[in-house]
C-alpha cells in the first residue's frame, strides 16, 4: 500500500483547499475560523468585503468506513463569503458580485481533487456541494456560507 498524506494527516487537503479558494475570481482574501471568531470577539474589527472564511466542520465515519488497514472518513469544510453590497437587484453585476463569486466558489470546489507536490492525492473523493446554513446578516455585511465535503482515508495502527 503506497503511503499518502492523508493516512497520516486526516486535514492534509486544507492548505490546497486555502490555495484553490485564492485563485477564485471575487474572492479578495481567504481567512480562517480564527479571524471569523474575532469579529464576534471584538468589535473594532469589521469583517473584511469579498473575503472567505474556511471553517472545519467536522468529520464522521463513512457508511462502512473501516477496513483492516483504513478508516475511511467524510471532511466537511464551510466556505463564507462576505459581502458588503449583497442586494443583487441592486446593484451592478460585475466580477466580484455577490452571484458571480457564489458562483466562481462553487465551481472551483465542486469536483475539486487537490493533490500535493508530487502529485499524490489528498483526499479519496473530489469536493461537493452540501447542504449550508442559512445566509446571515450583521451590522451592514452578508455572511453566504457554502458547505463541501470529501473523503480522506487514515492509515490504522496494526
């Protein structure tokens, strides 16, 4: 059995899946659960327009996930755009507009199979779209979350 990153590290597609969000058209900057934490925290700090936030949601055991060598695990991953100007009827539709940049994510994740360096892969399935939470809305920004989620493999201990 060939040795891959993910049989070690169950979160070795997150950096790729940063990289993938900061080539997206729209997106002005990716930020982490941390820096979505810090806006609830204090309140000097605004959100910023046109960002992303990453936040691990979580894993669970895939329907029949273990096998005598492997787990087999599903990855979710919340994806948040930020908006400043989110009224669509509004607004002038550009490259950064609330549709196009919802649009831009979902079609960089959907099917998304990041591999490393050396071309090995990091997860066993490519991304998809699930099922998000509802958009909210705070102190003049919108907040659009996305959910995808994959399927990693760890390597078990004999």
């Amino acid at each position: 059995m060939s040795q891959l990153p993910m049989y070690q590290n169950v979160l070795a597609c997150y950096p790729a899946l940063l990289a993938r969000l900061a080539q997206v058209p729209g997106v002005h900057q990716v930020l982490e659960a941390a820096d979505l934490e810090a806006l609830s925290s204090d309140k000097r700090l605004k959100p910023i327009d046109g960002a992303v936030y990453v936040v691990f949601d979580g894993f669970t055991p895939d329907a029949d996930a273990a096998t005598r060598q492997l787990l087999r695990e599903r990855l979710s991953f919340s994806v948040i755009l930020t908006k400043r100007q989110y009224n669509p009827g509004h607004m002038q539709y550009g490259a950064d507009g609330v549709g196009e940049t919802i649009t831009a994510i979902k079609a960089a994740l959907q099917g998304f199979r990041p591999l490393d360096e050396q071309g090995r892969a990091l997860t066993l399935d490519p991304f998809s779209a699930r099922a998000a939470l509802p958009i909210m809305y705070h102190e003049g920004y919108a907040f659009f979350p996305m959910r995808f989620e994959t399927a990693v493999a760890i390597k078990l201990t004999p």
